[in-house]
C-alpha cells in the first residue's frame, strides 16, 4: 500500500459558531416508511454462498433476465447495491436517486425476482464512501463540512487523491442520515440482511482531520488533530495510536448503530460488512480505521466478506483465511474481483472459505462476464 504524504497541518482557531456542533449530538429515530407494493417475502436461508455484489444497472425492466442470468450460474445471495456515490438505486426521502431511474424503482424488481427464485438479497451500500473521483454527489457538494479531511485539510477520495470524498464518522449529520437511510430500505424492501461497504477512513491517505472529527477529538482528549503528525516525523508514538483508536471507535460506532437500526426493522436479518483482511499487520499506519475484528467479536456483524484475498497462491489464501476466522464466530466470504472468476473461486473453496462475492460493482459487462463462467 502506498500512503500519500500530506503535510503537517498547522493549528488554526476556533469561530465559537462552529462549537455550536458540539452541543447537537441527537441522532435522528429511525423513521417508519410502508413496504413497496407487490414486494414479495423472502425466501428460506440458504446454507451455502455463492454471491454476487452487483448495482441493479438493467433497471426495472431488465431484473427478471438479470436474475434468471445468476440462477443459471448458481448464484444464491445478491448483494444488491442501493446506495452509492451519495445516491439511491430506489426512490427515497433521504438521499436522490440516481436519474437514470427517476420515476422507477428496481430495487423492488430485483428483490421480487431474485425471491421468487430462492435467492437471499441483502441491501448493500457505501457507506462512507460518498463520492468517487468523476461523480457528482449532491450531499458532498452541498455539506463539505461534514466530509472526511487529510492534514492538508483537502477533502480525498479512497486513493488519498482530490475528486473523492468520505463522509465523516464524528459527524452527527452524517450518522443520522445514514440511520434514516437504513430505516428507510429495511422498512420497504424485505432484505434477507444488509451490507457495508466503505465502512472506513480512505486507504489511500490519513483522514480525521476535518472540522468535524478536529471540534469532536479536540472535546474528547482536549488535543487538536492538527497538532497531531501522522507520519510520525514530529508527534509522539502514544499521541498518534491514541488519535487512531478513537478513529476507529468512530468508525466502529458508525458500524454498531446502522446494524441496530437494521434489525430494529428486519428482526432476525443477516449483517455483512466489506473488510480488509490485513488491517492489523501494522494498524497504526494502516489509514483506514477499520476494526472489523471487534465488529464480529461484539456481533454487530455476522459475515465479513474479505477483499483482496491471495488467490494465486494457495497457502497465503489459507493462511488469510486462518487469520481473519480467529477470534470470533462470523462467518467469511471471499470477494472475487479477479478474472478468470471460476479459479478464484475454487481457490477460496480449497482455502476453507464459507463462500464467495463476485465482484461486479457498478460494471454490468463484468458481472455478465463472470457469471457466463458459471453457465449463466
């Protein structure tokens, strides 16, 4: 991985205004919102994965084919991504929807299909990730001040470069909304379970240096981040893993309160959260803030989909696999973003893996792809 170096921020003063921020920490109760018509019930569990992460890109129209593609590759549980570069897949009251869909609702279309042919879908989402280098995200352009910042005091996408921005954790506005979001899908839509993508810092540089994050640590531990070097060339070891731990209780309290929003609705429903499989080799200088591990140890997360699995070498998947399974009872799954799918897919099946998520995205020609591998 490579971090960007970003410069030392100075420290800078305070307008009172902004203190204002400190004293409004309520959140938002989770809103009631009734199920889309014609929705049908879920079907039974399934008790082995072969998923698929996917953006409903076909629309309303095309879901039956979509999903008749997937039964035919043996596809069980979609990861249908709702929620992306600060828009919806589906028509709702918290965030836009995205235009090429304004006035339908596929959501609804994929869970109808994919229930009527045995599948579990699970409503995926971004959930920190808000804009990505080329996209317009209106929440971004309209509330700056509640993105994630690097030490520069630039606003950065996952790859530590401009044009991408992460929502904050500290945040109150943001933690509200995303609650509200998630009341919103789960009230609707009868998803099998959810899953967080994004839910972390950026890989690409240190972020926590935003208003936001600077008005709520500055309150916490009476430290300016500002004043905290994260490269470690002028700020003591002890000042900069405590700065990190309460990042990632940032993140993890991000985590922790849209699980319980989640199955406050859908009682019984599954929780799934993207990961990083080497986050603890060196978790002072890993960015991303993303302790997943004591997610599944407190169980607000039950699978741990991991990315980056070394599927080319056979005993490093196995040793990844040994390593993210220790110490807690969730589940875990491979993501498969590599072609061709179906080796990598029989990597992880040898490497002991509970099933696998091929990787499509947002790109339609690559889901098509990978499922024609497996006969879809």
């Amino acid at each position: 991985m490579t971090i960007r170096i970003s410069t030392w921020a100075a420290k800078s003063a305070w307008p009172c205004a902004l203190l204002l921020l400190l004293a409004c920490r309520a959140f938002a109760q989770d809103s009631e919102t009734p199920p889309a018509p014609g929705v049908s019930a879920p079907p039974p569990a399934a008790s082995a994965v072969r998923g698929v992460w996917m953006w409903p890109a076909e629309g309303e129209a095309g879901a039956a084919q979509a999903v008749r593609q997937m039964e035919r590759a043996g596809i069980n549980t979609i990861f249908l991504l709702i929620f992306s570069g600060g828009r919806t897949a589906y028509p709702s009251r918290v965030f836009p929807q995205r235009e090429e869909w304004q006035g339908q609702d596929p959501v609804a279309a994929f869970v109808n299909e994919a229930h009527a042919g045995n599948m579990r879908v699970f409503a995926a989402i971004d959930t920190l990730y808000w804009q990505q280098r080329g996209q317009d995200s209106p929440a971004v352009a309209a509330h700056p001040e509640r993105m994630a910042a690097n030490a520069e005091g630039m606003i950065v996408g996952d790859d530590g470069q401009p044009g991408g921005a992460f929502a904050s954790p500290s945040s109150p506005e943001v933690v509200s909304l995303l609650q509200e979001l998630v009341a919103e899908f789960a009230a609707r839509y009868p998803f099998d379970g959810v899953a967080f993508d994004y839910a972390r810092l950026a890989r690409g540089d240190y972020l926590g240096y935003g208003i936001t994050s600077r008005l709520a640590y500055l309150t916490a531990s009476g430290m300016d981040p500002a004043d905290i070097d994260p490269l470690g060339y002028a700020t003591g070891m002890a000042t900069r893993r405590d700065f990190a731990a309460w990042l990632e209780k940032q993140v993890s309290s991000v985590v922790e309160r849209l699980s319980s929003s989640f199955r406050r609705v859908r009682e019984g429903g599954l929780v799934a959260a993207v990961v990083l499989p080497d986050y603890y080799q060196d978790r002072l200088t890993n960015p991303a803030r993303q302790d997943w591990m004591t997610w599944a140890q407190k169980g607000w997360v039950e699978t741990l989909i991991a990315q980056d699995v070394a599927f080319s070498d056979p005993q490093q998947a196995a040793s990844q696999k040994a390593n993210l399974t220790r110490g807690h009872q969730a589940s875990v799954l491979a993501a498969v973003a590599s072609r061709p799918a179906a080796a990598a897919v029989a990597a992880a099946d040898a490497a002991g893996f509970a099933g696998t998520v091929l990787w499509a995205g947002d790109s339609l020609s690559t889901r098509r792809a990978m499922l024609r591998e497996f006969g879809g």
